[in-house]
C-alpha cells in the first residue's frame, strides 16, 4: 500500500452548517489514504479544528471521529432548551429554516435595535460551556503531528490574528466564534475580538508558510455565487453577509493566482515559491437553505448536513482523488475571469 498522501484543510465558518464540514472531516478520517498535515479555521470551522486535534490526539482517527461526534451532540442537546425554534409552520412545511419562528424574528429584530452588552449583559454563552467540555486543550497542544491556525478579527486594529500551537485556547476559539450581534467581543491580552470570518474565512497563507504540504483542500460552506436577486430585507442582509465572509478569501485565491502564474511564467524561483495546489469541497446542497437554519441545531438537521457532507466528500474524492500532490482542481483563472 501506498504512503497516505498529505494534505492541509481549511475550514470555512458557518453556524450550524458547519456540520457539513463535520461530515467532510468524518469522512477524510475513514479514509487511510489521507495524512492532515495543517487545518485552518474560522469560527465553527475553528471549533470543528480543535475539536478533531483534540480528539486525534486522544485516539486517532477513530477518537477524533468520536469527539466531533460528541461536539455536535452536545450542540444539538444544548439547543433543545433554546426559545429560538422551528416554527410548526416551519415544520409543516419541512422547512430546516426558522424563518416563521416567532422567537427567532423576534431575535432579529432586536439584535438591530440592542446590542450584547445590553440584551447579554451577563455575557451568557452555552458554545463556551460545549467546547470546554469537549476538548482537551492540552492536548491540542502536545498535538504535534497537526499544524493548527484558528483566526479572530481585532477590534481595535480591524486585522486578522491567526493563534498557533500553545495560543490556541477557549478564549481564542470563542473569539474566532464571536459574531458582534450576538455576543460581547472576547479580550485576549488586552485586546477585545470578534468572529475571524470578517478577515479570513479562512485564513489560507498559515498553511503555506508553516507547513510542507502544497494541496490545500478548502472546505466552503458559504456560497460565492448566486443567481437571484435578493428582494426582501432578510434576503439582502443575508446576501451582504456571505459577500463579506467571502471577501477575503477571495482575496487570497487572487494572490494564489498571481503567484502561480508567475511560477509558471519562470518569473519566480521554484525553490523559494510553493506552487499551491488547491482544491474545494463545496457545500452546493446547502445554498438552498435560508441563513436562518444556521441557528437550527435540531439533532436531524445536523446529521442530515454531516450525511450529506460525508457523500460530498466521498464524490469529491473518486473524481480527484489522483490530482492530490499533482494539480489544482479549482481553475483560479476561469473563477476571476
């Protein structure tokens, strides 16, 4: 048998449609031909990152399998107390949205007029609670075989903060998580910080300077394009929202693009340049989905997107399977035309 080949994730932000990406990561760990050298990761992608190096550490694939399971059980447990539920009508109508939800509108609505500081003064958080459970930070830590970035946006300075190796705390992936609506923003050394999505969703240049591994495979819930035009307030808020988290991220795939074009062209030196070999697991049955089934972590909903996550992948895998370690699958250049 072949040695596995090596590879880098990077995983995109998304509330609870980041079970797809559980069920992409599930499936990556099922199969011995692969060997994670770096994750990357944004929000619940940050959680979905420490969440297996915790569990990876503990018992390998298996145990990081086990742990991401455990994860989102206890989102889902933790959910059922929640007041923001499918409506019946939502139910009726087999929507996985909330959008009918009384409380979930009425949420929205103040989540416009009222901020954290005044609606959650005490600062009340249940993901906080989860994660504390669920992973085993010293182990994260002693996680050598895994390179790990997850990001968070500075409030003051408006950058990106990638956290490492022994930074990658509780506090870090609850900041990488902090959307501004929702929670007071989380102080780290002195500095406040909220979701990392806002300046990398996800941050990919970590796995070029700090791995060995060239394929990077990007694990993209979030839509970049879509054909409609948003008509009604919610739609256009939600459209805004996913052209801001896309933002930067479509920043860096232009600077890929750049920087191969001038490896190709011999313009830049071979031995000082990694040409990067990118790759995307997309989450195209999720785009139907309204943004607020995000806040759905009903236990079906969630394994439903980890089934249909696992079947992406496993698609994703039989077509390029043979292009890891030898090309890009994502036409960088058809993409900015």
């Amino acid at each position: 048998m072949s040695d596995p080949k090596k590879i880098n994730l990077a995983l995109q932000g998304g509330g609870a449609h980041g079970a797809f990406t559980w069920g992409v990561l599930d499936w990556f760990l099922e199969d011995s031909r692969f060997e994670l050298d770096g994750i990357t990761g944004t929000s619940a992608g940050a959680m979905n990152a420490v969440v297996l190096a915790s569990g990876l550490e503990a018992g390998g694939e298996e145990g990081a399998r086990a742990t991401l399971e455990a994860f989102w059980r206890e989102v889902s447990a933790e959910a059922r107390t929640s007041p923001i539920q499918r409506s019946p009508l939502d139910v009726l109508l087999g929507h996985w949205s909330l959008d009918y939800s009384p409380s979930y509108l009425y949420f929205d609505v103040l989540s416009r007029f009222a901020s954290p500081y005044e609606f959650n003064p005490l600062n009340f958080n249940p993901l906080r609670d989860i994660v504390e459970r669920t992973v085993d930070f010293e182990k994260v830590h002693c996680c050598s075989g895994l390179k790990l970035f997850i990001a968070a946006t500075n409030v003051f300075t408006g950058k990106i903060r990638v956290f490492s190796e022994k930074e990658v705390t509780l506090d870090a992936v609850m900041a990488s998580a902090c959307l501004p609506q929702l929670y007071q923003a989380v102080e780290i050394d002195g500095e406040p910080y909220w979701d990392g999505g806002f300046m990398g969703n996800p941050p990919l240049y970590p796995l070029f300077y700090e791995t060995e591994t060239s394929d990077v495979v990007l694990i993209q819930i979030n839509p970049i394009e879509r054909r409609e035009v948003p008509r009604t307030a919610r739609e256009i808020v939600n459209r805004l929202n996913e052209i801001t988290f896309n933002s930067t991220l479509l920043r860096e795939l232009r600077a890929i693009d750049f920087v191969t074009r001038l490896i190709e062209e011999g313009k830049l030196d071979r031995k000082e340049y990694t040409k990067v070999h990118l790759h995307r697991i997309a989450a195209e049955e999720l785009k139907p989905l309204q943004a607020s089934s995000k806040l759905n972590a009903e236990w079906d909903f969630l394994t439903h997107l980890r089934d249909v996550g696992r079947q992406t992948a496993k698609d994703w895998l039989d077509r390029h399977f043979d292009d890891i370690g030898e090309r890009s699958t994502i036409d960088l250049r058809k993409e900015f035309a």
